[in-house]
C-alpha cells in the first residue's frame, strides 16, 4: 500500500492505523510532488496547464480557481521527517518506508545497503538535515 505521508492527501490519524493495521512491511511512503516541490509558498503559472497553482506548506499545491488539490509540496526527504516527526517513527523505520518497502515492491536494486545494490544513498544530520548524497556510490552532494 502506498501513502502520501503530508498530512493533506491522508489524514495523520489514518495513516497512523494504516501503519498499524497493515504492519511497516506492507505500507511504502511516496510523494506525488510536482515541479513546484521545493519552491516558497507563492501562486505560479505554469505548473500545471492553464492553471495557476498556489503552493502552500500546510495544504499541498492548490488550483487557485476552486482551490481544489493538484498535487504535494512533499519532497521525499521531507517524507522522511514526517515518519520521523509527525508519526513518530524511529529511523529504521523511516527508512523502511521510504525506501527498503518501495525498492522492494518495486524489485529495485535500491532500497537498502547490501552487495549488489545501487548505492544511492542520504546522509542526515541528527536534526535530520541533508548532509550528503551518493548516487552509485559516487558523492554528488555535500562533503565528508
């Protein structure tokens, strides 16, 4: 099962019983964020056809003519936060579902550090702020 973890496209209460309901290995955290992810809150065009989107941090991108849901502001790294802080996970378990579940289901060589896998890999600090990043195992951002 597949859960935008934003507290918008699911409500936190839901997706807390989902976790417990279905169990950490059955359940994978996803995004659909579209290309407004990552940019301040602010109305842009341009971000879906013939439409301006407000993006918002609290209530996903919206269409300004109806303000109905066009889609999330959540990047993947903030998905991790959110298992962390907003559901209370450890960051084992964090990292089940947002990686080691999907590259799983997915039959992806990705998902969790094993040989034979990709190497893609996040590092974060204690606060869970972006330190480095690792594409195959070659260092793309960040320094050590």
């Amino acid at each position: 099962m597949e859960i935008v973890p934003d507290g918008v496209h699911v409500h936190p209460f839901l997706v807390e019983k989902t976790l417990r309901c279905k169990g950490l290995q059955r359940v994978a955290f996803v995004t659909d964020s579209l290309k407004g992810s990552g940019n301040p809150p602010g109305v842009y065009e341009g971000l879906a056809a013939n439409e301006n989107i407000a993006v918002t941090p609290d209530r996903g991108m919206r269409r300004v003519t109806d303000d109905a849901l066009s889609g999330s502001c959540l990047t993947h790294l903030q998905s991790f936060r959110n298992a962390v802080n907003l559901f209370g996970r450890s960051i084992r378990e964090a990292s089940m579902l947002c990686s080691r579940n999907a590259g799983r289901l997915l039959r992806l060589r990705k998902g969790h550090l094993a040989a034979g896998m990709d190497a893609d890999i996040i590092l974060l600090d204690k606060a869970l702020g972006l330190v480095a990043t690792f594409l195959s195992g070659e260092l793309l951002y960040g320094s050590l």
